[in-house]
C-alpha cells in the first residue's frame, strides 16, 4: 500500500476501513545474513539501506520491547549539518541531504520541517569561531549565513539582545536546517524496510553473543538463538551493556539528557535557536509546544528520566535568552539514553570479533544523524569497507591517538 493524497481521502469517505499494519510481526528464523540489533532509529535506517539500496537480503532487527521505544523517540528532533571537522561536517551534510529526500523515498510523512537553525553570537571571539565553522560548512557543500544583529532581531525580536550577561551580537544559520517528526521517522523506516522483507521482530531481547575463534557466530535472545553470518549492534545508550556481552570494553559512557515540551502557544520561534552562552536550544512543535533541552545529566546512568536540577539550569538558560517565556507552564518531560564518546564523535566500525560491527557513541547527534548512520553502516555491513564519510570514525581511533574532538556542538567529555 502507498499513502498518497487519493489515498487519504478514499478511506475518509468509506469510514477509514482500508489502512493496515505498516509492517509485518514475524516470528524470528533460525538464521540470518544479517542481524541488526536495535529498533531505533539507526538499527531501522541501516535495515532499510542495506535492503533498499545495497539490496542485501534475509536481514532481522532485533528490539527487546517496541519499535521505537528508545532515543528515536525521545529527543528534540532537531536537524542540522552545522558541524566543522573533517569527520564530521560531510558525514552531517550527507544526512542532511537524505533528510530532504527520506519522506519521497519511503512514502511516509515524517514531517521534515527546514525551519532552519540560528547560533547565537555573544562575543567577537563567538563570532570569529562562528565564521570558521561556517566557512567549513560551506567548503563540504552545506549552506551557511552568518547574520548581523539587525538581522536576527528582524527574524527574533523577542530574543534578550541587551541581557547584560549576555548580549545578542548576532548568529550564524543554516537554513536548510530544522526539525522532523521523530516516531514518524522511525516508522517510515520501518515500514521502507518490512516492505523489502526485512524481520522487524519485537520483544526479543538480546542476551548474549555465541563466538567460536574470534568469530561471532550468531545470538542468544529471549525468544531463542538466532545464528547470522553478520551482526551489526545499533543500541544507543546500551551499547557498552550489550558490548560487554561480548567481551569488550567501549570508550564510552552513558548519560540521561533530557528534553521539554511547554503547554501550546501561538507561533513564535521561527525555526530552531541555540543560546551561544549556555547549553540551551529550543523549536517549536505543530502543536505549539516548545521542545528545547539542555546539558546531559552529570553521573551515568541507564535511567530514561533526569533529575531536577538540569530543569532548573535548562530553564534558566531559556530565561536568560527569551525572558517572554517565564509563564509558560512545563507540560512534561523525559529522558533519553546518550552513548557519550570521548571526543563528542560517533564510532562506526568494525570490531576486533569477524562479523561484530559497531554503530555507537553518537552524543547529542544521535537524531540528525539517522539517515546518514544507516546508510554509512549498512554500507561497512555489505561491503566490509567504511563509506567515505565515516572513514575517520574508528574504533580505535582513542587508542591510535586521532581524536576528532568536535567542540562546541557535541559532548563536553569533562563534564562527563
């Protein structure tokens, strides 16, 4: 079935009695070629990248509970290439780039929104280390606008531009930024990869790895050992509890971060804004809601909630920035599960064990990065080779000493 505008108004007039599941709920077989544990985001996206357009086949994705129940769901959807290294900046570009093609490709709303997205300016030196980040965008094909302070306050009015702590000096934008429904993103996914004959299989916790001389051979789940040629380990925040599994340490750690939705307000915030002087972003949702977040929790943590005194300082950030806000009431909020690397840089590789690969410690950029994260893994599953745009994204990168150290928009590693 695809969705189209005929469809939805076929099935408005004859009672909404011809939609079905948007995937299958299969039981597991005894054996794959491919074993992608996770159902989040990148476990979905490179199951439907390594099925669509590396057209590989007899390939499961393996969730201890429901599709969607982990990151993929639970964060800011923000979207954005506004990154400046080498290991970074193409990488992000490519998955802009996807973003903008995904819901075409997959015939599913995942309401891609490019709202674009403002960095605030509050010193000269912000500023000249602003304009360097957007001539390295710009280099690796991404757009860039750095914008005066009449400008923003032209787009932004009701920003605190004379705070005397930290006065608005202006911004650099991408406006090719912005948000997207992220549920709506792991669903489109899903359904993109079941449509290829993909297992999507549900409830079935991994619970160990079967390795025979160094080589992985399979895994034991709750619902029973599953044997694979190849197994790819896409879990977020679980990745070093997984990976332990198999007997290996990962050079990362996991944090809650959490997120906010206010009660609905009318349209205010034209797109995405960053305060340049604290760890405070902020869009507003279709419903009015504003969905900003803040600094990671300070300890580690397998929790999916916070504490409150990263509420306090994510509020207090949003008051320094739009003091406007200040009566609007909290209506929830939660918290996902970051894999912190070291160097605020994701890991895709593959392991010391033939046939484990690796997909991990993605930080803050764990959502902007969903389609290029699939396409990038499924690419070292099929090929056995990284595409161009992680080369630099080694696992034993810490050990070899070639750190890419993304400052200033991923991790903060003393701060965890």
């Amino acid at each position: 079935m695809r969705f189209s505008a005929f469809k939805v108004v076929t099935e408005a007039l004859t009672g909404h009695k011809g939609w079905g599941p948007l995937w299958r709920n299969p039981d597991p077989n005894p054996e794959y070629d491919y074993i992608i544990i996770g159902g989040g985001g990148h476990g979905l996206s490179t199951a439907y990248y390594l099925s669509n357009t590396f057209r590989q086949a007899r390939i499961a994705v393996l969730e201890r509970g429901w599709l969607g129940q982990g990151n993929i769901g639970r964060n800011t959807t923000i979207i954005r290439s506004n990154y400046l290294l080498p290991g970074n900046e193409p990488f992000y570009e490519l998955s802009m780039k996807l973003w903008e093609g995904l819901e075409q490709a997959f015939n599913f709303n995942a309401m891609v929104s490019q709202r674009g997205i403002v960095n605030l300016i509050h010193t000269d030196g912000q500023r000249d280390a602003y304009r360097r980040r957007g001539n390295a965008m710009l280099l690796a094909g991404a757009d860039a606008e750095l914008l005066s302070r009449e400008q923003l306050r032209g787009m932004c009015p009701f920003l605190n531009f004379d705070n005397a702590r930290f006065p608005i000096k202006g911004g650099l934008m991408q406006r090719r930024a912005g948000t997207a429904r992220h549920d709506g993103v792991a669903w489109g996914y899903a359904r993109g990869a079941d449509q290829k004959g993909v297992d999507l299989i549900q409830n079935c916790e991994v619970t160990g790895f079967r390795i025979e001389n160094g080589r992985v051979l399979g895994v034991e789940t709750s619902r029973g050992y599953i044997g694979a040629r190849k197994v790819g380990v896409a879990v977020a925040g679980m990745s070093g509890k997984v990976m332990g599994m198999a007997g290996m340490r990962l050079p990362i750690e996991s944090h809650v971060l959490q997120a906010f939705v206010s009660e609905g307000l009318k349209p205010v915030i034209p797109g995405v804004i960053t305060f340049g002087a604290g760890h405070f972003y902020v869009s507003q949702s279709d419903k009015g809601g504003l969905v900003f977040g803040g600094d990671i929790d300070g300890y580690n943590s397998y929790a999916q909630r916070g504490n409150l005194s990263v509420i306090e300082d994510v509020a207090e950030g949003g008051m320094a920035l739009m003091p406007m806000i200040g009566r609007a009431r909290l209506l929830r909020t939660w918290g996902g599960i970051m894999d912190m690397s070291m160097d605020g840089t994701p890991i895709i590789d593959r392991t010391p064990i033939e046939g484990l690969y690796l997909n991990a410690g993605w930080c803050y950029g764990g959502f902007k990065a969903t389609p290029a994260s699939g396409y990038c893994f499924a690419h070292l599953l099929a090929t056995d080779t990284p595409h161009e745009t992680a080369r630099l994204m080694r696992l034993d990168r810490f050990e070899r000493g070639h750190v890419i150290d993304e400052k200033g928009v991923g991790a903060t590693p003393n701060l965890h």
